[in-house]
C-alpha cells in the first residue's frame, strides 16, 4: 500500500513554458485520484515523472512516504496502462495477460482464475485464444488494461486507458477498474480528459490547464464550488451557462445587468439574500462580474408582464427531447443559455418564456482574476 507525494514538481522540455508548473498534490493511500484537463496540459507528462519514465526538472516525488527522483522506473514498484499498449505479438491473449504473473511464483489454477476473472469483467473470455495482430483498437486496449489489472499493484497509474473502447463496453469497463480498485485498496492514478469519466470513478478530481493544477477536490466540490472560470465551464454536462453581467447592490436590491443589452436586468432582494455573500459582493458593485448557472438550475416559465424577481425575459430557439428531459437553447438578448427541462414542455420554438433561477444556485466569478467569488 503506498500513498503519493507530488510536491512543487516542474517539468521542462526545453521550450520557454513548462510543461508542468508546480504540481503540488497527494493521492492518499488506497485513493482513486483522476488528472483531468485539456489535451496537452501535462497530464501524461505528470504520470510519465510519476513512474519514472520522463526525469523532472524540479520538485520532490514520494512514493510510500520515500522519495523516488532518482530511482528507476522498477525500482519505484507502480505499474503502468498506456492509452496505447504494446501487447506482445507471438503470445495469444490469454498468454498476453497472464505473462505479469509467471514472477509472481503462483500455481497454474491461480493463474488461469486471475486470467479469465478479469477477462470476464472486460468482455475478453471470447478472445483468450487470439494473437494480438487480429484484434480491433478498442480489444487491443481492454487486453492491455486486463494485463495491467492482472498484476492487482498497489501504486497503479492508467493514462486514458479507456479512450479507444466503444462507449458501451467503457461503462463495464470503468466499473471493473473502481471495482478493482475498492477490493484491493489500490491507489489508482487515472488520467482522462473526459469530464463525465472522470466524475463518474474518482474520489478526487485534480483538474489541470496549461500546465497548472487550477483545483483539486471531490466531483462534487468541482461541480457545486468550481475555483474559478475554467473549472465552471470544463465540469457539468452541459457546460454551465456563463453570463457577462454588471453587478449593483443598493439597499435591499442586488441587480445584475446582462452586459451585452444592460436593459436586460436580473434583481434579487434582500429576503433572496444572506447578509454575507451581499458584504463579499458589495465590493464589486458597479464592476463586471460574470455570473454562472447550471443548465439544471435555470428553469423556464410562462413569460409574465411584470418581470418578477429571479427572472429574466427570454426566447426559446430550440427544445430537444431526450428521454427522461429535455434540452432548451434560450437567448437573452444575444446570448445563448441553455436550460435542462421537462422531457416535453408547454412553449414551441420562438415563444417568449421567463427564465427563473434562485440566488442560492447562481454562481459569481471575478473576470479579472477568473476565481470564484460568492461561497
Ligand atoms: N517528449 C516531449 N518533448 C517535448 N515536449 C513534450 C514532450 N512530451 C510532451 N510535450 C509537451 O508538453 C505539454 C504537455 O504534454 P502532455 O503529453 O503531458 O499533455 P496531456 O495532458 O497528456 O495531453 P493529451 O490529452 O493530448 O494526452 C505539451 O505542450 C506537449 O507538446
Ligand atoms: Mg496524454
């Protein structure tokens, strides 16, 4: 069992930016960690200086409490799952997979148990006799993935090991992977840049862009506190709706004026309010803030005479159904909103509707610095 340590790690290859600026983080021991971000904001490179396989430029890596800069990548002890994994040829599946253990001094039965329960949990037991030349993209990396599992290590770092599986089997697949993970109290560090995977395994999300770490916390932490503007608009299916506004607090009125068509107003009154978050927003009364509300937190009503409080005037342009909900694409003004609804609603495409939403659920950044700045 093993715990993590990542402290003020620097990468550089020899380009002007680093490639990784100052990772500081830990994975507990038995954690499942998700690095999530962008194509190239570092995420592989992080993993890569994890195991050993690229050296770091600076910064300090532990490994079970020792520090590992300068060991090898075997002797640091964490196995490793490409997103794409050299199977060995001459060696059918089944061999492919069962090939990590013949170190492992286990008897024949123990072997094949290990094989075809793993096998079984990724949908492979029908292709345990095949070589690996005659299998499809998304086979080839569930085998590859079998054989990391196999070996149940402590320290285990997966580099998108799911990308090229077909969505269906990549459900089973993440469950196998969490599923492992819980029984044999791995630490798993798992890099995607897929936002709903990434929700859907980790106990801790660590979230990177351009080389920094921008937050780190529980999937429910990044969705309900996103730090800033990035996090906001990376994490939440559909992303969250993000709105240019003007910010005034009078006595008992806070106003949030759309920028692009000031007419267009948002007003809350002091019963709407906590006394607390009107003192942290009182400081930027009169400045630009950018308002954040989920799509699941902006509802649509009928369109009304008098505005009320909590909405805004808008118009639907498109509605989806989808099932068990729905989808609306609104505008206000000329920016475009979406909303989660109903699976079928009471307005067609054109009508004028009101959107409602409730103080507690809007979110409220600063676009200077783009950090967070109500709770
Ligand atoms: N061996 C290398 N030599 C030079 N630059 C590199 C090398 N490997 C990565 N980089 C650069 O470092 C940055 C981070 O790359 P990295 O592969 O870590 O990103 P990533 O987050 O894994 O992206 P992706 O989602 O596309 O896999 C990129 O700008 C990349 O071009
Ligand atoms: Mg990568």
């Amino acid at each position: 069992m093993a715990k993590v340590e990542i402290e003020n790690v620097h990468k550089n290859y020899g380009a002007k930016e680093d490639a990784v600026k100052g990772a500081t983080f830990t994975c507990e021991d038995g954690e499942l960690v998700v690095l999530l971000g962008p194509s190239g904001c570092g995420k592989t490179t992080t993993l890569r200086m994890i195991t050993g396989l690229e050296t770091i430029t600076s910064g300090t890596i532990k490994v079970g409490g020792k520090i590992v800069n300068d060991l090898t990548p075997q002797q640091r002890n964490v196995a490793m799952a490409f997103e794409t994994y050299a199977l060995y040829p001459p060696l059918t599946v089944y061999d492919n997979i069962a090939f990590p253990l013949h170190v492992m001094n286990l008897t024949k039965e123990d072997v094949d148990k290990r094989v075809r329960k793993v096998a079984e949990s990724l949908s492979i037991t029908d292709i345990l006799n095949n070589y690996p030349d005659s299998l499809a993209g998304g086979q080839k990396q569930r085998v590859s993935l079998a054989r990391a599992l196999v070996r149940e290590p402590t320290v285990f770092l997966m580099d998108e090991p799911l990308s090229h599986v077909d969505a269906d089997v990549r459900y089973r697949a993440r469950a196998e992977i969490k599923h492992m993970q819980a029984t044999s109290n791995a630490t798993v560090i798992y890099v995607t840049h897929d936002q709903v995977e990434a929700v859907a395994l980790a106990d801790r999300v660590i979230v990177m862009d351009l080389g920094v770490i921008q937050q780190i916390g529980t999937p429910a932490d990044l969705y309900n506190r996103p730090a800033n503007l990035f996090v906001a608009g990376f994490i939440g299916e559909p992303p969250m709706n993000l709105i240019p506004c003007k910010i005034e607090i009078s006595e008992n009125q806070l106003t949030l004026a759309i920028k692009s068509d000031e007419q267009i107003k948002l007003r809350y009154t002091d019963k709407d309010l906590s006394p607390s978050v009107l003192e942290v927003l009182q400081k930027y009364s009169g400045k630009e803030i950018v308002l954040g509300i989920r799509p699941q937190k902006l509802n649509i009503a009928q369109a009304s005479k008098e505005q009320k409080n909590g909405t805004l005037p808008a118009k639907l342009i498109v509605h989806e159904f989808l099932g068990k909900s729905g989808i609306a694409q609104v505008e206000v003004d000329h920016t475009m909103l979406e909303c989660v609804t109903p699976p079928v609603i009471p307005y067609k495409e054109g009508d004028t509707v009101c959107l409602t939403a409730h103080f507690e659920d809007l979110i409220i950044f600063d676009p200077a610095t783009t950090q967070r700045i109500t709770y």
